[in-house]
C-alpha cells in the first residue's frame, strides 16, 4: 500500500479565454511598444550616418591639405586649381533623389575608394608617410541604401565664387531617411545649414 502524497501535484491549464486574455495583452504590449521600438531603431540609423560622415569629412579635409600643397596628385589634381577636378566625391550606393536637381545629382562624380581608401600615388617632390590611406575601411551606402556624397568641387579658396560672395559651404552628406538631398549643393558658409531630413558634417 503506498502512502499518499503530503502535496497534492497537479498540472496547471489554461483555459481556451485564459490563453485569450494573455494573447490580447502581449498584442496591446507590442503595439505600444512598437513606436518605441522603430523610434530607437530610426535613432541609431541617424547617429551611424553621422558618425560616418564626420570620419569622410575628415578624410576628406586630410587629402586636401596633404595633397594641396603638390604640383601632382591623382587625375588632374594640381596646385593651379588648388581643388578638386570634379563636382562630387561618392560612395557606393543607390543614388538619392534631389529636391532641387543641381550638382548633387547631375554633376560630375569620382569615387571615395579612390580618392581615400585606396592610396593615392605619393608626389614626386615628397616622400614622407603621409600620402597613405585615409579611410581604412570602405564606408558603403548610408543605414538607408543610399550614397553619402560631398561636393568637393567647391572646396577651398579657388572654389567658383565671385570675389565679393563668400565661399561655399563644404558637406558629407546623407539623404537621411526619406531619400531626397534637400541641401543646396551651393550655399555661402555663413548661412549654410541642412535641409530636410538630411544627416550632415560641414567640411568647410
């Protein structure tokens, strides 16, 4: 004869309203949750593409004061224009859409992985260690799919502007995440600023 069991065990069981109720909350949770959820996602989409531009932007400026300086350099880059012989740098990518069609979309383009990933061909007259790479990593499309550019054809003091306008702004830009480059490609550094939903570093 066995002895009874000082605790009863049984099995717990949900009820098919039980497993309702519970399958309702965890929907009601999600769906509030859900913004929260896409809003932290959107925020660290944003903070990558600007982290990325400020690392481009500085490469950028690196190149320009590195190879400023010489009488030769890549493509037809010399000390007679003192910039660079085309109107974009950019990534790999889909290439955004543009609010206004300007430079950003129909100028002349060279690549980043030309111009900073890979080495760029030291100058004869000088051969220190400088002239290496400046990005060491290639940066891709934006968290979007899309291009990062900058337009380069308007950096430094020989940029296109008339002798009483200021010179222009400088930008890595990211379409950020509607796509659309709502930035003018060419604004005065005293007033320049972002347009739209775009994400930004100012090279000068």
């Amino acid at each position: 004869m066995f002895a009874r069991p000082l605790i009863a065990r049984h099995r717990a069981s949900f009820s098919p309203l039980d497993l309702a109720v519970l399958l309702a909350a965890a929907t009601t949770v999600g769906l509030v949750m859900m913004p929260s959820i896409s809003a932290f996602f959107t925020a660290s989409r944003e903070i990558r593409a600007e982290r990325t531009c400020y690392t481009i932007g500085a490469a950028v400026a690196r190149f320009y004061r590195d190879w400023d300086a010489t009488a030769a350099g890549p493509g037809s880059w010399g000390t007679s224009a003192r910039r660079f012989p085309f109107d974009l740098l950019v990534s790999q990518g889909d290439r955004p859409i543009e609010a206004r069609r300007t430079e950003w979309s129909t100028g002349h383009v060279s690549t980043l992985t030309e111009y900073l990933v890979n080495r760029p061909t030291k100058p004869t007259q000088q051969a220190d260690q400088r002239f290496d790479q400046y990005i060491d990593f290639d940066p891709g499309p934006d968290p979007w799919g899309h291009r990062y550019l900058v337009n380069v054809g308007l950096l430094g003091p020989a940029s296109p502007s008339p002798p009483h306008e200021q010179p222009a702004a400088v930008w890595v830009l990211s379409a950020g995440p509607n796509g659309t480059i709502d930035t003018p490609y060419r604004q005065p550094v005293g007033t320049a600023s972002l347009g739209g939903d775009d994400i930004g570093a100012r090279i000068q």
